[in-house]
C-alpha cells in the first residue's frame, strides 16, 4: 500500500522506514531536505514541497501528517488545498481531540477523509511497532488497515487477556479504531495520563530512597525550617543497586524469556509489561508507611497518595480498557536507569515536583 508521510522527525522518519520494511511504498516530505534525502536513501520517495508531495501519492491519497500540534493546522490546511474528494488526511500527532472535531468537519465539506490517530512508541517503535488509537470514519479506517497491522507491534510473545478470544477485533495487535473523530486522540491523552502519573510515582518513590538519610543530614535550625518528625531515616542507600534489582523483577515478571530487555541492553532502558487485573488496588501498610515517610520528609508525594486515598477497595477497571496497549508493552522510560547507572551513584537526585500556588 501507499503512504505519504509529511513531518519526518524521530517517530516519522522511523516510521516510514518501519512501512518500507514491510512492503509498503512511501512518499516523503519534510522542511528540511535533508530529511527527506535521508529516507530516500532507504527506499522512500522524495518530494521537494506539498504539492509535489501531493502529486506523487496515487488517488485516493493518503497523507500522514506527523508535526507538532502548534502547527498541525496550517500543514494540513496547506495539504487540503492540493488534494481531492475520497482522499485521507491522518493526524499522528498529539493534537487535542476538539482540533479533530473540527478539522474533520471542515475537511468533510470538500469529501475529504480526516483520520485522527494517537501514535504510542517513541523512537523505539522502528523495532517494536507502535500501538495507535484510531479516531474516524469506518470507510478511511478499514482503507488504512494495512498500514496501521505494519506499524503495529502485533500479538508477539504475550499471553492472550482470558477471554478476548471470543471477541476478536485488532486491539490484541495493538492498534485499534476507538470511534468517530478525535476519539483516538481522547484515548491517547488519557493513555499519556497513565504513563505520566505512573512515571511520577516512580521519581518519588526514588526521591524517598534517595533522602532516606535525611536524618543525617547538617540540621537547620531556624524560624522557618520545622524539625524533622524523626531520626529513623539513617540509610545511604545505593541507587544504583536498587533500582537494577526493581528492574530485573519487573522484567522478570513481564517478559518472560525474550522480550525487549535483553541481555545486550540490560541498562540502557527501564522496561516492563504490566498485566492490569480486575480487583481492588492493595492497600497494605508498606504503601501508608511510604507516602508517610514522604512526609516526614517534607515533600509532597502526590501520586502515591493520591492512590492511597482514593483506590483503597475499589474496583480497577483497566484490566477491560488496556489490551490496546498492553502490546506497546508500557515503558517508564529513563526512570529507574537514572538511577541504575552506575555514573550516577553517590549523587543525590532530587524531583521537587510541580510548584504549588498555595
């Protein structure tokens, strides 16, 4: 199948060269030349501007628009004047879904095809695919499907979610059409969210271990400094080591003989697979006495709280709503390989954390 690409930055370029791999044809075309030149070399067709982007795509076109959302608009507002009714404009960046809605409108009214798709992946995703959340009509979607089965990361090794046999669909190869436009662009800023939140919860956790010798620390004795709540906190703990440890169990864990974190790369990156089950969070003592710590330090541990406070004995629904991203296999990128590089034992690393206004 053919593919236009505009916007060849880290994810678009690899992504093209992700498509050509398998089979498919790619047509080119990004403000610096260079770029282009780039893919060209492996096998890509170059163009020289919008409208000579335009005129290579065979009908009905399909136009991937890879930029960042500041100038998403004027891009595909640029494009839509060389192109013609039935073709498709897809929007892989991280636009707000209400861009969507509208552009999709606008662009409905000339019987073009607006396709919003959340891309998740990185510039890991040459290798390990990228998982897409998918907003637009059925008729452009279904056009697409070659295209987003080839950038997917497929089925691979990971066992199948009970039950979803019986279901069928395209989520199990992790992409999939969420529903009309914007809503793969709603998907992914919640999919963001997660990853965010859980990323904080990592820095402060790591934060806790890297003052656990506060205790020891010179005391400031002044006006505006409150004394410490304990003594207890006498640990100079190696970082290093304990996040290597968190990271080989998590690995263990998730992947299960091959998988991503492989012998060549042990440090380079901090990966997992994280299995959601329906059940209620656990709320054991470990976590209190964690978030409870954090403020005997006096730093705010937000997420960490916040989960205590507000997940004790409900039910956790993720486990019906990840399976579209369970084979991106979720990646905390540079969190615990922060600290589990050696070069960084002994420095204290601190996330003071968002600037409150109270």
């Amino acid at each position: 199948m053919q593919l236009g690409m505009i916007g060849l930055g880290r994810m678009g370029a690899n992504m093209v060269r992700r498509l050509i791999k398998q089979g498919h044809e790619c047509v080119v075309y990004d403000a610096n030349p260079k770029a282009v030149e780039a893919l060209v070399a492996d096998g890509a067709i170059g163009a020289v501007s919008t409208e000579d982007f335009a005129r290579k795509l065979q009908k009905p076109r399909n136009a991937w628009v890879m930029v960042p959302a500041a100038i998403t608009d004027k891009v595909i507002g640029d494009l839509a004047g060389f192109l013609d009714a039935d073709d498709t404009i897809i929007d892989g960046g991280n636009s707000y879904f209400r861009d969507d809605r509208r552009r999709a409108a606008s662009l409905k009214t000339h019987g073009i095809h607006y396709v919003d798709a959340g891309t998740s992946g990185g510039v890991w995703g040459l290798e390990r695919g990228y998982c897409l959340m998918i907003g637009g009509d059925k008729v452009a979607v279904e056009r697409l499907d070659p295209v987003f089965k080839s950038l997917a990361p497929g089925k691979g090794e990971i066992e199948p979610t009970p039950g979803r046999e019986k279901l069928g669909g395209t989520a199990e190869e992790g992409y999939l059409h969420c529903g009309p436009p914007g809503a793969g662009h709603f998907v992914k800023m919640v999919h963001n969210g997660i990853e965010y939140g859980i990323m904080a919860a990592f820095g402060e956790g790591f934060d806790i271990l890297a003052n656990a010798n506060v205790s020891l620390r010179p005391k400031d004795h002044d006006a505006e400094t409150a004394p410490s709540m304990s003594d207890d906190y006498v640990y100079d703990l190696n970082l290093a080591d304990v996040s290597e440890g968190k990271r080989r169990e998590l690995v263990a864990l998730g992947s299960g003989g091959g998988g991503f974190c492989t012998k060549r790369d042990p440090g380079r990156v901090f990966r997992s697979r994280l299995r959601f089950r329906r059940g209620a969070l656990d709320y054991h003592g470990r976590h209190r006495r964690g978030s409870g710590l954090r403020c005997a330090q006096r730093c705010p541990v937000c997420p960490l709280q916040i989960t205590q406070r507000t997940h004790h004995g409900r039910k956790s629904l993720l486990g019906d709503a990840v399976s579209i991203w369970r084979p991106h296999r979720t990646t905390h990128r540079r969190i615990i390989t922060t600290f589990a590089n050696p070069s960084h034992h002994g420095k204290t690393r601190t996330w003071k954390g968002p600037r409150s206004s109270h």
